[in-house]
C-alpha cells in the first residue's frame, strides 16, 4: 500500500512523502475513510502513527464544508474547517508541528490555556484547522470567537471523555457542531462512542506494542532512589513517571543532590518554562526528563530509550500509554521499568528481584 493508493490528493502525496515512504496499518485504514466524511473510530497502539492519520485528510484542499460555504467563500475564508482537540498543551504543540509539516497549504492555530486570551484573538480570524486543549476552545466558543467546524477530531479520545474533560468536550461539540467526528487512542473502549448520536466506523488495530519490553521490579520503597540512580547511570535517554507534582519537585530535588544531570516538568509550572524544559530533552541537550502524566498521552520524542514508572500508574490504560512513549513506529524497540512497591522483605537475598 503506497499513498497514493489512499485516494489524497497528488499533491499531499508528493508533500507526505518527502517525509515518510509508506503509510503505516492506521494511516492506510483510516485515511480513505474520513475521506468519504464517514465518522471513525480509530484505536491502535502507541507510535503507530494516528496523527497524520487524521491530518491528511484534513490537508485535502477541495474538501468542502456543506452548508454555510457560500458565505465563508464570500469572506474569502477557507471552506473547510477543522477542530482537533487533545488532552495536554505539549500534544497540542506537538500535532501543529506535524501539520506544519505535511498539510503545509492549511492554516493551523493553536490554541490552549497558559498564555494570555487576547493573544488568540488576532490569530483566530483565519484559519483553516485549529489544534486546542478544550478548556481554552470552550472560552473561546463562550466568547463567540470561532464558528461551526467541519470535522472534530478527539486525540487520546478516551481521556478526553474520562471524568475532568468530558463536560467541556460536549460543550464543544454541541457549539461546533462538526459534520464528521474522528476519535483516535490506543485505549478506546467501544462504549465511547455511545457518546455520539451518530455512527462510527471502526479501524480496531494492535493495541499492544509488543517492540516495548517491559518488566517489573519488585522493590521496597526506600531503595527504590538507588536503584533510579543505577539506571540513570547508564545514559540512556529516559523518561521517569511519577503520581504527582510533588514526587516530580521532590525526585528532582534528590537527582539534584547526586548531582544527575535532568529536567523536571509537571502541570502547575508556567507555559513557557514547561516548553523550554522539554524542548532540552526533546532535543538532547539533557538526557533524563522527571514528569507526571502530562507527557504520558501522545507525545513523541524520537528515540526515547527508556520508561521508568518510579510511581505505578493508577490504572492500566495509563500505564499502556507511559510505556508507548517509547518504542515509536515499527521496527523500534524500546525499554520500560516499573517499580512495583513491595512490603519490607524480611530477607533479601538479592537486592532486587525481575518478575
Ligand atoms: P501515535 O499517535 O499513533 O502514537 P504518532 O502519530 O505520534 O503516533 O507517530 C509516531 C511517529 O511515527 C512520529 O515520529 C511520526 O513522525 C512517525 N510516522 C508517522 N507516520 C509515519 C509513516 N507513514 N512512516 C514513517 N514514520 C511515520
Ligand atoms: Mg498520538
């Protein structure tokens, strides 16, 4: 299966495959399917490629909008709008870049809390797909800022209809009221789309990563700083989870004492520092990168060695995803460490134990 098999446009395919030669199992699947306008539900495991799944076909510059066309072609807008709302400002950043990459001919506005509202402002007058996390959209909408959209698409869909996001998702929605509806994650359970009044067309693929070998240690908690620092030693390039902002403030403060070189992110810090911090790890300045969850959905940093879960994730879907920050794309291979917390052994005969 080639690009141009999909039926893109011979111009997006010249543009795509100057940066990737085949299209992976998801691109392949669900590219012709939002083609057609069909609703898709889209799960397949971590660093398969669901990004450009979705922003090829929103790249397609005769899709057209249905109803209000004639008025937006008269303000010489773009007939086609699109919405893609993700859980975390970095993911946002993050799928801008992609689309500035290979759907060059859209407008793409980013838009997510951290920085001042009015600065939106001048940007939202045109645009063609706007990449959002859903509490600055709905301020937005709330405003009367932006209009109806074309197509929604919800990355990491099942956070983004968890508890905490959901409310604002819906409020969007009902606002965009979008003709077509993509929902894409490496954890989606079916249920998800009763959500929706409408269909779905499902691209169920491989929801595990199997290039990512992963293991247990079983370890008491107050050895759990050396052994960190054992595997730290080894260089590799590695992310560590932890549960909360404070483990993060905390475990920084300790590798900051043994002197290992890091950087430290979490939820409460400001925008541009969040950024700077991880453009150092995404860009190898810095080897080691301490962080809650806020990376654990979507991010792809090239090359990621290792995944250490110095906390265990409070739940399986989370943890599926930590790990998939690692291993991206087929034929990668990748490591991940969990430190499972045991009850002071009585007699240890190693000083830890593989699962
Ligand atoms: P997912 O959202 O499924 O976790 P991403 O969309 O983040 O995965 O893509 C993972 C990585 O694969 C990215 O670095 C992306 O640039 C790369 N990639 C995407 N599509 C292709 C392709 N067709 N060929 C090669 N690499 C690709
Ligand atoms: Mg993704």
């Amino acid at each position: 299966m080639d690009f141009k098999d999909l039926g893109l446009s011979e111009e997006s395919v010249k543009i795509v495959t100057r940066f990737y030669k085949k299209p992976t199992d998801v691109q392949a699947r669900t590219i012709p399917l939002l083609l057609e306008g069909k609703n898709v539900f889209v799960l397949s495991k971590t660093g398969s490629g669901k990004t450009a799944a979705f922003l090829l076909p929103l790249g397609e510059k005769n899709r057209k909008g249905n109803d209000d066309e004639g008025r937006r072609e008269q303000k010489g807008e773009s007939t086609f709008k699109a919405l893609i709302l993700t859980p975390t400002r970095e993911l946002a950043k993050q799928i801008a870049r992609e689309a500035k990459r290979i759907i060059p001919s859209k407008k793409v506005v980013t838009l997510y809390g951290g920085i001042p509202l009015e600065r939106d402002t001048e940007r939202l007058k045109s645009w063609d797909i706007i990449v959002a996390t859903p509490g600055r959209m709905l301020d937005h909408y709330r405003r009367g800022n932006v209009g109806k959209v074309d197509t929604l698409i919800i990355d990491e869909a099942d956070k983004m209809l968890d508890m905490g996001f959901i409310d604002d998702v819906k409020a969007i929605v009902k606002e965009a009221q979008p003709k077509q509806i993509g929902l894409f994650s490496a954890t989606l359970h079916p249920e998800l789309k009763r959500v929706f009044p409408t269909t779905f067309e499902e691209v169920a693929l491989e929801e595990d990563n199997f290039n990512i070998k992963h293991k247990y240690v079983h370890i008491e908690r107050r050895k759990k700083l050396s052994l960190l620092k054992k595997f730290l030693r080894e260089g590799k390039k590695t992310i560590v989870f932890m549960n909360t902002q404070r483990g993060v403030e905390w475990l920084s403060g300790k590798l900051r004492q043994m002197g290992i070189r890091h950087v430290a992110i979490h939820g409460k810090m400001k925008q541009r520092k969040r950024e700077w911090l991880m453009d150092k790890f995404r860009y190898n300045e810095v080897k080691v990168i301490i962080s809650t969850d806020l990376l654990a959905r979507g991010i792809d940093v090239q090359d990621v060695d290792l995944v250490i879960n110095y906390d265990e994730a409070m739940d399986p879907k989370t943890h599926k995803h930590r790990i998939g920050r690692t291993a991206r794309l087929e034929g990668k291979e990748g490591k991940a460490i969990t430190f499972k917390e045991v009850e002071e052994l009585p007699k240890p005969k190693k000083k830890w134990m593989v699962a």
